[in-house]
C-alpha cells in the first residue's frame, strides 16, 4: 500500500520497556523484540543474481540495480529508503533500539513486512557482488590481454633491436674493409712512388715525388 503520509509521522520514540503483563511482548511473541536472523525472514539467500543486460564501464548503483530487475515496490519501502529514514535528522541520533522501534513503527503503518526489507537488501548486496565479479573477471582479462600485447611487443622490440644491432655490425664490417683495403693500397703506393723517386733521382737535383707518409683522421697514412 502507498504511504499516506510522511514517514516520520508514525515514529514512537519511547525508551520505556515492554510491559510484562502483556503476552504480546513476552520474549519470543513480539517480532519486534530483537532484530532477527536473516535466515528467519528470507529464504534461498544463495540464490544466484542475474543481470537482464550486459553492464561494463563505470555503472551507477541504480544501474546496477535496474538490471539485476531490482525494482521500487508499491509501497515505496526498500532498505536503502529504511537506510535513509535511519539517517534522517528525526531519529538518528536516538538509541538504537528506539530507531529500530521507530522505523518498524512506520513499517507496520504502511503494511511493509520486515521480510520484504531484509529480502530487497539482500537482493540489492547479491546484485553488486555479482556485479563486481563481473568488473574482477573483466579486469583480469584485461590484464592478461594487456601482458600478451605487451610480452608481443616486448618480443618484437627484441627482434628488431637485434635486427638494427646486425645491421650496424654489417655496416662497421663494411666499413672497416674498405679502411683495410685503402690501407693496403696506400702501402703499395708509397712502396711504388719510393721505386720511381729513387729512379728518377739520378736525373734531378731536386726529387720531385712525394714519398713522405702523412697519418689521416681516418687512421690511414698519406704520403706527400
């Protein structure tokens, strides 16, 4: 049924006991005496919470909730709106007890079961672990796709790096050849420009080849 009224119209703040002489609240007859075990008010609470569409991404909880089809009853009470009512600045500050007492107070003047509230939280909590299960499980495989990708391009910088490294030894062997080789032709220049100064210098004054080797910043020598 709807509320007629606001909520904290029905509290009954009272810290007085129960009367004894009432059977009513002799200890195990009133259902407001203590709060009770779950297992009392609902049953099947392993029960496994499905989601009616795929959620991903950051998820608002009334999202959560819609798609596990946890709806508002008529009535308008769910745990959170029992949540809210323990919060609010008519009895929050009041004894335990004398919120229990205030808020059952309302519930009973708004035909709501204390099954239907333990029910609806317990539902509510099913569906947000079973959602967090599902951003765990997302995680994960994120994670384990990102350490493949990674270990992939990891693999390929390797390659490549060794494949860049070959190719710099290649070009230092290329290098250092055509140095060896200009080597070797610069000794047998200067052994053939020795043999034609000495053979022309029975002919002139002054010998006009250049047989003086000049070291190059190559490392190599020149001869002048």
């Amino acid at each position: 049924m709807a509320v007629g009224k606001n909520w904290y119209s029905y509290f009954v703040v009272t810290d007085e006991p129960d009367d004894p002489a009432d059977p009513s609240t002799a200890a195990g007859s009133n259902p407001r005496s203590a709060p009770q075990r779950v297992s009392d008010v609902v049953s099947d609470t392993e029960a496994e919470t499905t989601f009616s569409k795929p959620l991903t991404g950051s998820i608002e909880l009334g999202t959560v909730y819609d798609a596990a089809q946890i709806g508002a009853p008529v009535h308008g009470y769910t745990v959170l709106k029992v949540a809210e009512m323990l919060q609010s600045e008519h009895i929050r500050t009041l004894p335990a007890d004398v919120k229990r007492k205030s808020v059952m107070v309302a519930l009973d003047a708004a035909g709501v079961k204390v099954a239907e509230i333990v029910e609806d939280a317990v539902r509510r909590d099913r569906a947000l672990d079973t959602y967090e299960k599902v951003l765990r499980q997302s995680l994960e495989e994120l994670r384990a796709e990102t350490a493949a990708e990674n270990k992939r391009i990891e693999d390929e910088i390797a390659q490549r790096l060794n494949e860049l490294r070959a190719r710099i030894d290649e070009n230092n062997k290329k290098s250092k050849s055509e140095q060896d080789d200009f080597l070797a032709w610069q000794a047998r220049k200067h052994q053939e420009e020795e043999k034609i100064a000495e053979a022309v210098s029975y002919f002139v004054s002054e010998n006009p080849i250049t047989t003086t080797r000049i070291v190059n910043d190559q490392g190599g020598a020149d001869v002048r």
